[in-house]
C-alpha cells in the first residue's frame, strides 16, 4: 500500500502537470525534527518535496483568503472544513480551489512530546502507531495515541467532508468521544474558580499573536488589537488587555470555529487557547445544532436566526 | 444590617445601558415623560440597533470599569431594520454565555427588549438592573486598573 | 585574580555569600519551561539545555515604566511627565549561556549610539554582574559558531564557569566578575588539572556544533543586492507573520512607546513591538513602506545579518541560539535563509 | 544620565488655523522652564516628537527657525490617535516636546550655493524653517541665489501665506507659488510642481535642490530636476517614516541600515538609490 506522502506527491504531480492548478499546497519535511512546513509546490520536481506525517498541525486552509491563483490542497478534516468556510465567506472561490482530501489519524502534540523527552532529539521514526524518538545517546518510543493534540483525541470528523479527491482511504471515525467532558467539569465549578481557571490559563501569554495568525478565520485587513481609533485594548502585558484579546479573538470564531487546534499548535507559551473557542463551539452545536464547515449548503448560525431561538436570559 | 449589606446599600455602581434608538431609547424617553422614578445609576449610549453591539463595546465597558453591562432594544418582530434584534440575539447568547464561562459574576451583564411604549417596563428593567448589580458589588474582574509592570 | 574551584556541593555556600549585596538569579525549572528566577541556595540547574525565553527581559521587560502622569487638570503639574524612580538592585545572573551574554553585548551597541543612550537599558545592565556558564553539550539547532560567538565565549560576560562535573572552573573575566568572586564563599584557587580539562571541554562543544552558515557573501554583497534576491519571494510563503520569533530572540530589541490612563493617572509604557507586524510601520497616512509579509520577513534577516553589521562595526545581530528555530510554528528555518542569503 | 526619553514641557501659546480644510493647524509652543529653550537648539530639517500625555507621541518637522526666538511652531495635519488629541487642544494648554531630533538640511555645505526649495502641500514645514533662516541678516550673504517652488491643490490648502507673500515681494528670493488648477480670485501660477519647476528652469551650476512633497509629487519631480542637469548629489531629500524613539533605537524607521529618525531624516537621492524603497 502507498504511504500518505505517495500519494500526495502522485496527485500533486499529475495535477501540476496537466495544468489543473498552479500550485499545490502541501507540507514539507522540517529542518528539524518533529516539524514541517507549510509549502507551495509550483512545479513537478518541487512537488517531490511534499510529505506527510504525524506533524502536520498548521492548518493549510490559513494561507487560501485573497489567492488569486488556483490552488489545490491537501486537507486533514479540520483543514477540508475550514476550506468550506472560506468558500462560505467568499475568500476562495471552489472552482479555484482543489482540494485534496487526506483522511486524518491525529497529528501529534509538540508540546507533550518535548514533555516526555526534554533531550535534544535529533532524530523520529513513525512506524505502526509508535514515535521513536532518537538522541546522541538515547533512543525513546512512545505510542502516538499518547501524545495525540487534545483535539485530535476527540475529533469529529477525521475525514474531509468536501473535497475532490481522496490521497488514501477513508479511515473510521471516532466513537463515544464526548468532546466536552473537560468544560462540563470546569462549567459546574463557582465563577470565581472558572476566573482563576482562566486568569491563569493565559498569564505566560506574551502577544505574539501567534494563536491569531495561525488561525483560517482570522484574515481581517485590519485586526481589532490593531485598531486605533477607538483602541480597544492597550497594548502592554497588563492581565485585563490579555483577556480582552483572548474573549474578542474567540469570539470572532464564534460558529465558525473547527477546532483544528492550529491556535494551541503555534503558541510558543503552550497556553490552551482553545479552552475559549471550545466553549463557543459546545455552545453553537448546542443551541443551533451548527459545526463549521460541514457543507456548502448550510448556513453559518450568526448569519440566520430563528424566531423561536432560546432567549431565556433576555429580560 | 452586616457589613455585606452595608457595602451593598452605600455602593452606587456605574451601568452603561447600550439602547437602541428606535425602542428601548424611546422606552427610557417615555418613562422619563412619565416621571417613572428609578436610580440615577445608567449612563445610556445610543446605539442605531442592537444589531449594531459589538462585544467590544461591552468588554470595553467593563474594562473601562463599569460595573454593570445592560443591552435593550426592540422586542423579536418589531426590530425597525427588521430582523436586527434577531440577528444579535444570537450573538448575545453565545457573548453571555462565553463571559459567564469564563467568570463574569452573575448579575452584570443584563439583556432586555424593551419597546417605545414600554416607559413602566423600562423603569422596572432599570430597577432591577441596578439592584442586581448593586447585589454583585463593585466589578473588578475584566477591570483594566493602573498598569502594573516594571 | 586567577581562576577558580567551585564544587557544586559548595554552591548553595556561593549562592548565599552574595545575597547580602545582590540578589542572584539562576536557571530553574518554571513549570515546563527552564527559566531565571531569584534563588536563595544551591537549587538551581547546571545541566539545561537554554532558558526557554531569552533572558533580555532582565533588562528589557516587555513591558516597562517610563513616566507617569497626572491627567487632572486641577492638580499641579497636570500632562508633565515625570520620570519613574529606578533602582535597580544590583543582581548577579549566574548560568547564563555565553550566547546570551553575547547577544547583550550586541544590545549594548544598539542601545548606545553616538549620540545617545538608553537609561532603561543601561541602570538594570549595569547594575548586573553576568557569571556565564558554557555549554557542554549544544543542541542540535545551536550554530553559535558561525556567528562570532561559541558555546564558551566570553564576550559579554564578567566571568564563566565550566563544569567539570562534580565541580566547576570559574574564570573571571572582568573587573564587575572579580569582584563579586572576590567576595564569594567556597571558592579555592583552580589547579592545572582542571584548566586543562576545561580546554577540552571547550573544544569537545565547538566540536559538536555541526551546524553551519557562513556571513562572507552577506558581508560583502551591498545593501541593494541581497534586498533584491529572488529568494526572498518563497521565504515569506509559509510565515504568519506572528511574532514569536522576535519575542523569543536574544537580540531583537525593537519597540513601541504606548500611554496608558487609568482614571487621573497615567503611565508612558514602552513595550516590545515586532517588525512582523503590518502595524509596525503602518503611516498616519495609510502608506505602508512595508506592506507585505515578504517585506517584513525580508526585514527581520536583513536586518540581523545586514544592516546591524553595517551599523555596529560588523557585529552579527544573531547569535546562533536556535530559539526562533525551535519556536518558529511554520519551521522558517534561519540556518536556511541565511544560506540562501550567502549562497 | 541624561534620558533622551523625556520631553521639555511646553505651553501652547497660540494656534492657527492654516487650511481650509482645517485639517492643518499650527502650534505655537512656548518652554515652561526658559532654560529648557538653551537645551533645544535646532538648525533647520530638524524634527521633535510633540507629546501629548495620555495618548503618545508624533515626530513632526519643525517649522519654526532657530533665528525665530523664544517659540517653536510645528504644523501638524490632523490624522491619527495624537494628532487628532492635539486639535482638540486649547491655547494655554501644557504638552511636551522632545528633541531636536535627525540631523538637519546641509546649511554648512550649502554655503556658496545657489538653493532650489521644492515643496508640495504640507511638506513645506522645515522648508519654511530653512528659507526663514537662510534669509535671515546675518545669513543671506552665504548663499546665492535663492528658489522657492511651492504648489499645493488649492488657495486655501497653502500653508505660511503672510511669509510667502512677503517673500514674493523681496528681491532676494524668487518664489513662485502654485496650485493645481484655476480658482476664483486665484491670480498667481497654476500647474503641478513638476510643471512649474520645468517652466522655472532653475540652473543645475553650482546649486542643490531641497525637494520635500508628498510621494506622488517627489515621483514627477525628480525627473524634472535631473533633466534640467541635477546630479543625484544635488538633489537633497527629506523623508518621514513611523516613528517612535526618535533617537535611533527603536528599529521601526529603518530604511536599509539607516535610521530616519537619527541618520536622516535628510537624505541626498544619491543616499536614497542605495536605500530599500521602504518609505
């Protein structure tokens, strides 16, 4: 059977070659292990460099807003569906975009993996669901289930939804996961410890901004915290600005978050910034039965309403 | 009387009333015509729909340092622009919700439709408004205070 | 004064001889992440890779005090700014990475020019007494040697310390760091043995830096022809154009001066600003001289390999840390821009 | 140490209106503490950050010539945050200003030379402060002959009129005065910058060109000036970048390796041509 990476380079290849897309947007091998990069593959020989592994946590779908070019894509589940959004919102148009659909089995967490083994490692095989990871003078295995991203661990829909083809076989889809175990928990805690929660969940933030430059949703020209004229929030490491950016950030993923954790990925501080645009996605398949990017057709909750929609805090 | 309560009765909070122009503005015209009495504890901004609020605008209230937030416009049905009010509901659902998640007390952040001809029920809006916010205290959460660095 | 022994189960005797006049700083482990932090005995790291951020925030915080005011216009003295009050205490930073130390010479030369100094910089960096301590063992994203810098370099720092193992050799190197050796406790005076030990240690860590770049072509191309380099249109396509490489970088200094008001009071605060910010140099106007993410990108390596040493008597501004490696969610790898730089 | 970080504070003495647009007022600054005058001694093509507390600082030429004593005048277009703070300012108000900061128009080596001053809108700010100079008593004798070009789109989008029309009626300096198009009661010339000066024809012999104008402006100009024979020595440019230190640090004004705030903001286009084009 062909690997993951085959497969994309063969698409890639064939696509490249007769034409049907100017540039192939893929992933290539890191300069250093347990990374990739995003990469844009214009020509066949470039095409050799695309691969994929466990480490492709970027969302790919970040990099479509304002192309002009036609652009195929290989896209994990989360990506097919924030490619979907973006066709949605007029940021790409479908027949512009190919979407080469790759049927996800997790992408792993740096974090936890640097976690487990702080040695320099210079070396990771991937092979039967295990990382070897390699040293000058160690050699450490770990299972990969172990150190999955969280929201890989839970995900919904491993496989892309839209696409027009598929790299491989379609893979199963996980069963039983409740998704929002952890934010039940901390929602029935008292709103002084859900404050503290989340006062010290971002208290190493440094705003970077990486959490917003990751993110497929966040193509505005102008960014709120850029905003001067009202300036909504200051700009110096002060708890409240932090929070502010992190409430309005999440905000505006309202309903069309896919939680593919690409934020959480980028931030260099480890900070969970999901835990905020996760309670807005509980909140919107809740209450209007909504998750982003499932289809073409559907529309996104904050665009319709309901006449009867629930508004029992609403005096 | 206990301390709590003492602090609650000397406390007069500061509530940014966020109304729409064409209904709860006109509530709060109507009740002042009718001499209805409620505490002078609303500083009220004008605002063309409540399709219009942002969360900025309400995040930047109590970063600013309000202590109550409170948002009325028209009820479902009646909006002038026709369906603004039903288009923000939604948002303000998911803005309530997304606060009081992350901490916000309970009492603060109030959400009302009150119409033009509503004057009675404005004031009773009001009331209440003050009095939950009175009841949370003075706001320190979501508070930008003097800047503490190096 | 001549080189020293330090045995590690003599630290916390070290450590606490020097409180009385500084407060020390050493590496511990700050949750998952190594960091300095004040310590009061021996229970601190020897054997850490680096400090997860760099450590210019001892003298350069993110976010820092430069005035404050009154906005009352009653009160006297309203909208004049005052200076706020430093002090800083005099600290002793020990185990700090010569390429840290480096990169703080070099932020010495950028926070002094001829005409000017910055107090901000210079009363906490001079009140500051920098023990180093040499890598024995550099990771796999370390090039310090490609960059006028090294796993035992000494630039930068008042004294270093080797480790031998049980113990450590410390040189002094300036008269801040004899000083303050001068003082401490637990020290006895170095043998041959361990001079020579120290030397093969030193070139054992250069040894087993295998990451190279080489400057010669950057130096010696002019401004124009490595800004009009074709490589620059494919460096660019992957970054985000987050921040996160310039906060984490020893050298990147640039910043931004913004005024806070809380009621009648007021602060002008200067914060860490970053060139890969379409704000950083956005007009009044709407004109942005740099509008894209390749203009930004292109700014940041240009700047760091070009335009400092033009400015600082050719002085890298890198010094081969690997932080921006190791951070870089989009893996922009600086070992591979400057190749293609020089290439 | 001195901290080249904090501003003299200033009065603001009085402020005029200069457009029609009223977008452009200016700024007449009187030190609170007289000495603090002494310290703030400027030559022409300078800039200081003015700073209003509570909302920032804006670098902004100063128009004002050092022969002009006992006050600085800067005029200030109302577009950002500061500036927009500024014109809500009253006369009799307290702010700050730092500086002088850049370095400034090569007075010293213009000596001896004949002086073609190119401006467009409200570019002319430090041309201003450089023509006050130069025709100042004790400094006209230094220099040859002296050029004023100025357009702006409108009569009433021209800033300094009481000086130029006083030095229209001098005979030691030429100046002409454009605006884009014909307007009522509008009698002096008409046309673009670039036009004006290719009609004016000022001789390359011995002379240098101060150009300062908006980027559209500068664009026309520059080959106007070189086919009349200016070498890229001659022609002498100043340029405005985001600022904030002021003084060379802060990194945002970079062009290439240079800092606008501290190596410029006067730059010769030979200098420029072998700068990025990022200003």
């Amino acid at each position: 059977m062909k690997t993951r990476t085959e497969k994309i380079r063969e698409t890639a290849k064939r696509l490249l070659s007769e034409g049907k897309v100017d540039v192939v947007l893929g992933y290539r091998a890191g300069t250093i292990p347990l990374r990739t990069a995003p990469y844009f593959a214009r020509t066949v020989e470039e095409a050799e460099n695309l691969i994929w592994n466990s480490h492709c946590r970027i969302n790919l779908a970040n990099f479509l807003p304002r192309r002009q070019e036609r652009v195929a894509v290989t896209a994990k589940g989360c990506d097919a569906r924030n490619i979907v959004n973006h066709i949605i919102e007029n940021q790409i148009r479908r027949d512009q975009v190919y979407i080469i659909g790759v049927p996800c089995e997790g992408m792993v967490d740096l974090d936890l993996v640097l976690e487990k083994e702080s040695r320099p490692i210079q070396e990771v095989i991937e092979s039967n669901g295990q990382l070897t990871l390699k040293g000058p003078d160690f050699s450490t295995s770990l299972d990969k289930a172990e150190v999955l991203r969280q929201n890989c661990l839970t995900c919904a829909h491993r496989n892309p939804t839209v696409y027009d083809e598929l790299a491989v076989d379609q893979v199963p889809e996980l069963e039983g996961v409740d998704r929002y175990a952890d934010l039940k928990e901390l929602l029935a805690k008292s709103d002084a410890d859900r404050y503290a929660y989340f006062q010290e969940l971002v208290k190493d933030c440094i705003r970077c901004y990486a959490c917003r430059d990751a993110c497929p949703l966040c193509y505005c020209q102008v960014c709120f915290v850029d905003e001067a004229m009202p300036q909504w929030l200051g700009k110096s490491i002060d708890p409240a600005d932090v929070m502010t950016y992190h409430l309005l950030r999440a905000f505006h993923c309202a309903g069309r978050c896919t939680d593919c954790g690409a934020c959480e990925s980028a931030c260099p501080m480890g900070i969970k910034v999901r835990q905020f645009t996760r309670l807005l996605e509980k909140d919107v398949k809740e209450l209007y039965g909504y998750e982003a990017g499932l289809s073409l057709e559907a529309k996104p909750p904050l665009t319709v309403y309901r006449p009867d929609d629930p508004q029992e805090f609403i005096k | 009387m206990t301390e709590e309560q003492k602090k609650t009765e000397e406390f007069e909070p500061k509530i940014i009333a966020f109304l729409c122009n064409w209904c709860s503005y006109g509530g709060a015209d109507l009740a002042g015509v009718s001499r209805l009495q409620y505490p002078p504890n609303i500083r009220v901004i004008r605002i063309p729909c409540t399709g219009r609020m942002s969360p900025k605008f309400i995040l930047q209230a109590f970063r600013r340092g309000a202590d109550g937030v409170w948002v009325s416009g028209c009820h479902p049905g009646d909006c002038h622009y026709i369906a603004g009010n039903l288009y923000a509901r939604r948002k303000f659902t998911l803005l309530n919700n997304l606060l009081h998640s992350v901490g916000l007390e309970p009492g603060r952040l109030h959400f009302s439709w009150v119409s033009s001809a509503e004057g009675e029920k404005f004031a009773t809006v009001a009331k209440e408004v003050i009095a939950a916010v009175k009841a949370a205290g003075p706001n320190s959460r979501f508070v930008k205070s003097r800047i503490e660095v190096a | 004064m001549a080189e020293m022994i330090l045995k590690k189960s003599d630290l916390a005797e070290f450590v606490k001889s020097l409180l009385s006049d500084y407060q020390v700083l050493a590496p511990v482990k700050d949750g998952r992440h190594v960091n300095f932090a004040p310590v009061e005995d021996g229970e601190f790291l020897l054997d850490f890779q680096n400090t997860f951020l760099s450590p210019k925030h001892l003298f350069f915080p993110q976010s820092e005090k430069m005035f404050e005011f009154s906005t009352d216009k009653a009160g006297e003295g309203a909208f004049i700014l005052k200076e706020v009050e430093k002090n800083p205490q005099p600290r002793v930073i020990f185990g700090l990475r010569p390429c840290d130390a480096k990169a703080f010479q070099i932020l010495d030369k950028i926070f002094r020019n001829d005409q000017y100094a910055d107090p901000y910089w210079f009363n906490k960096r001079e009140a500051t007494v920098l023990i180093g301590l040499g890598c024995n063992h550099p990771c796999p994203t370390c090039f310090c040697t490609s960059v006028n810098c090294g796993p035992f370099h000494e630039e930068g720092l008042d004294a270093l310390a080797f480790d031998l193992g049980d113990r450590l050799l410390l040189r002094p190197l300036t008269e801040k760091g004899r000083k303050v050796l001068d003082q401490a406790k637990g020290l006895k005076p170095a043998d041959d043995q361990a001079g020579e030990k120290a030397a093969a240690l030193k070139d054992e860590a250069e040894k087993a830096i295998t990451s190279k770049v080489f400057t010669d072509q950057i130096a010696r191309r002019s401004v124009m022809e490595l800004f009009e380099a074709a490589h620059w249109d494919r460096v660019h396509e992957s970054c985000l154009n987050c921040g996160t490489c310039t906060y984490v970088c020893p050298t990147c200094h640039c910043f931004d001066i913004q005024d806070e008001v809380a009621g009648i009071v007021g602060d002008r605060v200067r914060n860490w600003d970053t060139c890969m910010s379409w704000l950083f140099t956005m007009h009044g106007s709407g004109h942005n001289p740099r509008p894209g993410k390749k203009e930004r990108v292109r700014q940041r390596f240009m700047h760091k390999f070009k335009y400092i040493p033009i400015k600082r008597d050719g002085e890298i501004g890198c010094v081969g840390c690997g932080r921006c490696i190791n951070l870089c969610p989009v893996n922009i790898d600086v070992r591979d821009v400057v190749r293609d730089m020089n290439a | 140490m001195q901290n080249p970080y904090k501003p003299y504070p200033v009065r603001i003495d009085k402020i005029t209106v200069e457009t029609e647009d009223k977008n452009l007022r200016t700024f007449k600054l009187v030190f609170l503490n007289p000495e603090d005058e002494k310290a703030f001694a400027y030559t022409p093509g300078q800039f200081a950050e003015l700073s209003l507390a509570g909302y920032g600082e804006i670098p902004i030429g100063i128009a004002s010539s050092p022969t002009e004593k006992g006050y600085l005048l800067f005029t200030v277009n109302k577009v950002g945050s500061v500036t927009t703070a500024l014109h809500n300012m009253k006369e009799g108000d307290v702010m700050g200003v730092r500086g002088p900061l850049g370095n400034s128009y090569p007075l010293k080596e213009l000596e001896g030379r004949n002086v073609v001053i190119i401006a467009g809108g409200f570019a002319v700010t430090t041309l201003r402060s450089t023509i006050t100079w130069m025709l100042d008593p004790a400094h006209r004798d230094k220099y040859g002959q002296i050029i004023f070009i100025y357009g702006a789109r409108t009569p009433g989008m021209l800033l300094y009129e009481e000086e130029w029309s006083a030095w229209q009626k001098r005979d030691d300096i030429e100046a002409y005065i454009t605006v884009d198009r014909e307007f009522p009661g509008w009698s002096g010339m008409v046309g673009f910058v670039p036009a004006v000066t290719e009609q004016v024809g000022p001789s390359p012999e011995n002379a240098s060109a101060l150009v300062c104008g908006p980027p559209i402006m500068i664009k026309f100009t520059q080959p106007v000036l070189e086919k009349l024979g200016f070498s890229e020595d001659q022609i002498i440019m100043s340029l405005e970048n985001r600022m904030k230190c002021g003084i060379g640090i802060c990194g945002r004004c970079n062009v290439g390796p240079e800092y606008v705030c501290k190596d410029g903001p006067v730059f010769t286009l030979a200098q420029l041509n072998r700068l990025p084009k990022e200003y």
